[in-house]
C-alpha cells in the first residue's frame, strides 16, 4: 500500500526558528511531503523574505511555495496555505513554526496518516514534548508552554484529512489569533461526525524566548472564548479538553477593585487586594523566585485582572460577525515571462541556437494545456529598441520558443526601452491586459509567471494574479513583496492549477 500523499503548511512571522524547522524537515526520514507551503504573515513583508525557496535544500519537498497571508492571523493564513495545495493531496500537516520534528518524522507522519485511513479517521495530532529545564524550576512563560504536552487538537502539528476541511471551509478567520482557533477546527470536525486521533509521532515545542508582558497580551484570548461560547455552546470548553482559566476570579478582583475605587470601600479593598495578592503567589511559587522573575509576576498580575475584564466584556458586548465565506480564484489563461522563466535568460538573444528551456518548463506549459488553460507569452524586448538584434531575429527567435514548447495562445511583446516611457513594458500592465484581450479573458482571470519584480508589478497594475519563480536575478526585496513564491515554472503551474475547479 502506497504512503498517503501528504502537504505540509507552516504559518510564519519570520521568526529564526522557521529555518530550524525547515531544516529538521529537510533531514527527516521517510516519504516526503507533496508541498511545502510557507505562509508569510506578516502584515507587511518588508525587504528581507520569511524564508527565500533559493536557499532550501533541494529535498525538502517536491514542492516549495511561499504565500503571503496579509497579516490576517493563523487561522487565515493556514486556510491561505491548504487552499494552495491541489485537490489531489490528500492530507494536509500544519506545523507551527516554532516546532522541531524529530529525525524520523516523515515517516512516523506516514504511518499515523495510513492508520488514520484504515480508520476512517479525520485528523491525527502529534504527541508534543516541551522540555523545560533541568537545573532549575520553570518560569510561569515555561510553565504556560508546557501545558500544550497535554492539549488536544492544536495546530503546532496537526494532520487533516483534505476532505474534512473542506467539509468545514477550514479555519475560521474569525479568530486572529493563535488561540481556540484550532479548538474551534476540531469540534466542527467532530460535529460532521469525524473522529481525530493522537498518532504516535513526537514533536517538540521549544520554549521561545518572550518579554515580559507576554502574559498581559495574552488576556486578548478571553475575547476568542467568548466567540466559542457563541458557535459551540457554553461547554465547549468539556469537549475540546480545554479550560478557561481563572476569568471567574478576574472579574472578581476587577469588580472590587472598582468599587473601592468609586466607594472607597475598605471591604472591597480588602477583597481587591487579597485576590491580587493569591494570583500573584499562585504564580511565583512553583517558579524560581528570583528577582526578574518575581518583579514580573507582580506586575503582571496587577494588570491581568482588569486586562482579561476588559476584552471578555468588550467581545461579550459586541456583535458576533457572520463567518467570512472563502471565494476561490479560478484561473482561465496562464501568462509566462519569457526569458529566465520559460528559457535561460540570454541578454538580448537574437539567435535561435541559443535559446535553451529552463528545466521542467516545457513540461509546465504542457500541463498548463492540458488542463485546458490557454497560454501566452508576455516579454520586454528592448533589444530592439537598442539596436541589438531586428525584427526578423525576434521572430526566428520565439519560432525556436515553439518549436521547443508548442505554439502559444498570444505573444504579447513591448519591443520598447525603459526611456521610451510605453505602457506596454513591464511593471507598466498594458502588455499583461493585451495578452487576455487576445485570449478573449478578463486581466483578474489571468495568472502571469515570471522571474523578477516587473513581472509581479505589471500583473498586479492589470489587475491580475502573479506566482513569482526566483532566479539568481532576483532581488530579494522582489522575492519578499511577491504574493506567490514558487520554486520552479512545474510548481508555479500546479500552484495555479490547483486552484481550478
């Protein structure tokens, strides 16, 4: 029996511990995964890329892409990475970033996902180890982490079945953060009737370093429970094996705490302060006690009170937004860049002996046809602007193009220089939307691929959809503002694919 075909998808902020990830991935033993999806999320990319495909090993997977996910959160951007995946995978393993899989975890991953087949099974979890140290006890940060070693469904490495996720259009979005929205995932798999399962793979959850405010931003959360409460019911937490915490008691001290502040009443005062003070020594006994430690829990548990108060009656108070309804993009045309994407890029190239496919690109375009896609070729050619070659050269050249790929559906080619001030040559949009006025398509229902920030700048001034494949040209700024990175023109081409009904 053949091992299930398997994505993996890692949502990222570009923390130093993704490239560890991607390393222990890139070692590990067993069947390799079908995709590598790495979602950037944060809100703004910036100059230097969440993880740049040029520098991965060549056997992470058969397919690496990079997303941008917009900043949204994990839950959309881990929807951003398994909607990416072609519907033929059929599992999909999320990975946090900040995980290290062991040695052996393709194949412990395989073996999970055939038992959870043979089954009928859903989803399967990794059993999860924090190691915490040794020589001392653990901080209040160390112990909170330690706690995902016993919770059920979380998405640090968590496997499912394709088809269950879509069953439930995945994660909801309306949780921004990472927190319940895994929970949230599994109890509306488990509604569908689906059973998930802890398989007997091992991962470990470092703990990562944090500030010392960390616990007070963490109080946003009672904001996620109230919206559990409100789409699965006041025992959620029962099912999902989870716990709210001591809100109870917070809203406790918060209320004392207003009330010997507007009455000055030394009761409330009295309940105030010893409420405070039993929080804060719940937290610094079982730590190490020393200085910045204790300074912290006594800071921290002064403002977690109120703080949790505060975004549980504001989320209580508010409006529950309807779900947002995911709306797949389907591509009807495929636009390639010519040179350093479909052939290896010959400064103004106007012999055709010269013109030699990249690997794997004539198998792209072939793929791209028979899946019925209409392609065009859209190419700066300032060659012959500048002289460097004519006309007739430029024709014998792209008739050596067809030869090698097959006859394109359009040729759409600004024959300008950069100082001619055309709004046809790339990043300018007019040669992308002249491409889809030939192949009879709107701009936004095209695809353009090609190698360099022009091509990415002109698809998006024409309204379309670009996949950036990065060269030794490429920029690493261009690689970090690209939407879609692909490794090669074949990943590219099944990226867009996938996406077709």
């Amino acid at each position: 029996m053949s091992a299930p075909r398997y994505a993996v998808v890692v949502p990222s902020l570009g923390r130093p511990s993704l490239r560890v990830l991607l390393d222990a991935l890139a070692a590990a033993t067993g069947p390799r995964p079908e995709w590598l999806v790495v979602v950037d999320d944060r809100a703004t990319p910036g100059e230097t890329p969440v993880v740049d495909v040029r520098d991965l090993p060549d056997d992470i997977a058969g397919h690496v892409l990079v997303l941008h996910g917009g900043g949204r959160g994990p839950a959309a951007a881990r929807n951003t990475g398994w909607r990416a995946v072609p519907a033929d995978v059929d599992w999909i393993a999320f990975l946090d970033d900040d995980v290290l899989v062991g040695p052996d975890w393709c194949a412990a991953l395989a073996a999970d996902l055939a038992a959870a087949d043979r089954h009928g099974l859903a989803a399967s979890q990794a059993e999860i180890d924090v190691p915490l140290p040794a020589d001392r006890r653990p901080t209040d940060w160390e112990r909170g982490t330690a706690g995902l070693s016993g919770a059920w469904w979380i998405t640090a490495d968590m496997a499912y079945r394709r088809d269950a996720l879509v069953a439930v259009d995945g994660f909801d979005e309306r949780f921004p953060r990472a927190f319940r929205e895994d929970a949230d995932l599994a109890l509306r798999v488990q509604d569908t009737g689906r059973r998930l399962v802890v398989g007997r793979r091992h991962t470990t959850h470092p703990v990562r370093p944090t500030g010392r405010w960390t616990s007070l931003r963490q109080q946003r959360g009672n904001a996620d429970d109230v919206l559990m409460v409100r789409v699965h019911g006041r025992l959620w937490a029962d099912r999902a094996g989870a716990t709210t915490g001591r809100r109870p008691r917070h809203v406790a001290i918060t209320a004392a705490g207003l009330l010997a502040l507007t009455t000055r009443s030394r009761v409330a005062a009295a309940v105030w302060a010893a409420g405070t003070a039993e929080f804060a020594w719940a937290r610094i006994a079982p730590g190490p006690r020393d200085r910045a430690e204790v300074t912290t829990m006594l800071a921290t548990s002064l403002a977690i009170p109120p703080a949790a108060t505060w975004w549980w009656l504001r989320a209580l108070l508010r409006r529950t937004p309807p779900r947002p309804v995911a709306e797949a993009a389907e591509a009807k045309a495929l636009l390639v860049d010519r040179d350093g994407t479909l052939v290896v890029d010959v400064p103004y190239n106007g012999d055709p002996d010269r013109v030699q496919p990249l690997p794997g690109a004539v198998e792209a375009v072939h793929a791209a046809r028979a899946a019925g896609l209409p392609v065009g070729v859209v190419t700066n050619q300032s060659g012959l602007a500048r002289g460097a070659f004519d006309e007739a050269q430029l024709a014998a050249v792209h008739a050596r193009v067809e030869e090698l790929f097959g006859a394109f559906d359009a040729w759409s080619v600004c024959p300008h220089g950069p100082e001619d001030g055309c709004a046809c040559r790339k990043p300018a949009p007019g040669s992308v939307r002249a491409a889809a006025e030939t192949l009879g398509v709107e701009p936004q229902d095209c695809v353009l691929v090609g190698d360099i920030g022009a091509d990415v700048q002109a698809a998006r001034a024409a309204g379309a959809r670009s996949v950036l494949v990065p060269t030794a040209v490429t920029r690493t700024a261009e690689v970090a503002a690209a939407p879609v990175v692909a490794r090669d023109l074949q990943t590219a081409v099944a990226t867009v694919l996938g996406g077709r009904s």
